[in-house]
C-alpha cells in the first residue's frame, strides 16, 4: 500500500506484540531484582551489627536454649511458649537468673532451682530481648535496698504483696496447686518479678509503684531477712493465729496445772 507519503507501515503482528510484553516484563522484574540485591543484604547486616557485644552474646545463649520453645525472633511458638517480644530485660533477667527457665517440664509453675546460666549471661540474653522488642529494665546496682525505707516499705509490702506471700514473706498457697514462694531473693530478683509479674503475680509498673516504692518494699524484705526475732520466740512470724495457739496450749495449760499444784500444797 501506497501514501503520498511513501509506502505505509504495516500494523504489528500479535507474536511482536506478545514478544514487546515479555521484554518489558523481564526488564523491570530484572531492576526489581537489582534493587533488592542491592539494599536488602546492607539492611540485614545493619540490624546484626546494631546489637551490642553483649545482646550477640546473649543471642547466641537464646539460640541454643530459648528458641526452640520462644521462638527464633522471640515471638513465640503455640503450644509451647509465649512471646517475648517487649517483656524487657527484666523478666529475662528474673526467669533465667533465678533458675525458673530454661523450664525443666510441665508443672504447675516453675520454681526457683541452680541457674543453667551465671548473672552476666541471663543479663546477656536480657539485653538481646531487649533489643529485639524492648520492654521494663533493671536499675543499675545490686544494693537496691539500700536506696529505701523498711518502715514505708512495710506499708507498702502489707498493701500489696501480703496477701499471697504472708505478711513476713514467708509465702502462701494459692489455687490450682500455685503458690506465692517465700521471699528469699536478691534486691534485683524482687525487682524483677515486681516489673514482669510472673506466675500469677501482678505487674506492678512504675505506674502502679513508682522505682521509689520498690526500693523500700525490697528494703523491708531485705530487713526481715536479716532481723533476728529480738522479742523472742519468732513461731514462724506467722502472725496472731499460731500466738493464740501457743497461748492457749502452752500458757493456759501451764497455768491451769500451776493453780492445781497450788492448791494442793495449800
């Protein structure tokens, strides 16, 4: 065919129309790819080179122990264990150092045992979780006791602890076969728990009971460990009930067989 402006062009077959398409395709899945080639291994090795000394130490702990029930990112495997995506350092620090986890089996709750790892390593694996997900953390120092007042702790402990672990620490029963362990713990340990909340245990934040308030409950347990019962008999420091106990056993009995000697040497 013929124009007046020279030969005219003939319009594209379907196969150079198909075979245009695929060639835009693969170049644009081709530049996809380069970009990704090109940024995604600088962001990977970005994040490993973002944790501390200490959080690839406590990552290589957390793969060998933790991962299998916490998951490989710490998010968690059903059936098996909870996230620990913004629990913080504290709750690692608590589980891991008082020998609660790794956990040894299925049990009503997990108690206190010999830690598989020492303090450094458990606040190793605390920094790593608290760089995955961030969450509560321990002040500095192991004296926190010292930074409180017993006398105000003692209201405070009274308050809010005394009903599941007794008054003087010395712990309680509780349902489903739990219990509220006595109080033998460091100054961190306390801390710990009273931020994370294990068990059946409250969490008791800053909000509820300011770094402040924890300083002087952790003085006054600390204090009853040390006090040495100068009145007396102690009886468990289980309060008034084992007193009236020994009150009426021991003292009216006594008194009783007293008034009857008496009375036959009058």
């Amino acid at each position: 065919m013929f124009s007046r402006f020279g030969p005219a062009r003939r319009p594209p077959s379907r196969l150079r129309r198909r075979l245009a398409a695929g060639a835009r395709l693969v170049a644009a899945l081709t530049l996809v790819g380069g970009l990704y080639t090109a940024f995604a291994p600088a962001a990977v090795a970005e994040d490993s080179s973002g944790l501390s000394p200490a959080a690839q130490q406590g990552k290589g702990y957390f793969d060998q122990t933790c991962a299998s029930c916490h998951g490989s990112n710490a998010q968690g495997v059903p059936g098996k264990g909870p996230s620990l995506i913004g629990v913080g350092s504290a709750a690692v620090e608590f589980q891991v150092g008082s020998g609660r986890m790794p956990l040894a089996g299925q049990a009503a709750q997990a108690e206190k045992k010999k830690a598989l790892y020492n303090l450094d390593q458990a606040r190793d694996i605390g920094a790593y979780i608290e760089a995955v997900g961030g969450g509560p953390q321990i002040p500095e120092g192991d004296d926190l006791h010292s930074k409180g007042d017993a006398a105000r702790g003692g209201e405070l402990f009274r308050v809010n602890c005394a009903a599941c672990h007794q008054f003087a620490a010395a712990g309680g029963a509780l349902s489903s076969g739990k219990f509220a362990p006595a109080i033998a713990a460091t100054d961190r340990e306390i801390y710990g728990a009273m931020l994370s909340g294990p068990q059946n245990m409250p969490v008791f934040g800053d909000n509820q009971l300011t770094p402040q308030d924890k300083a002087d409950i952790i003085a006054y347990i600390q204090n009853l460990r040390s006090d040495q019962d100068p009145g007396g008999w102690g009886i468990g420091r289980l309060g008034p009930v084992p007193e009236a106990l020994v009150i009426f056993l021991v003292g009216l009995v006594a008194l009783i067989f007293a008034t009857l000697w008496i009375a036959g040497k009058s």
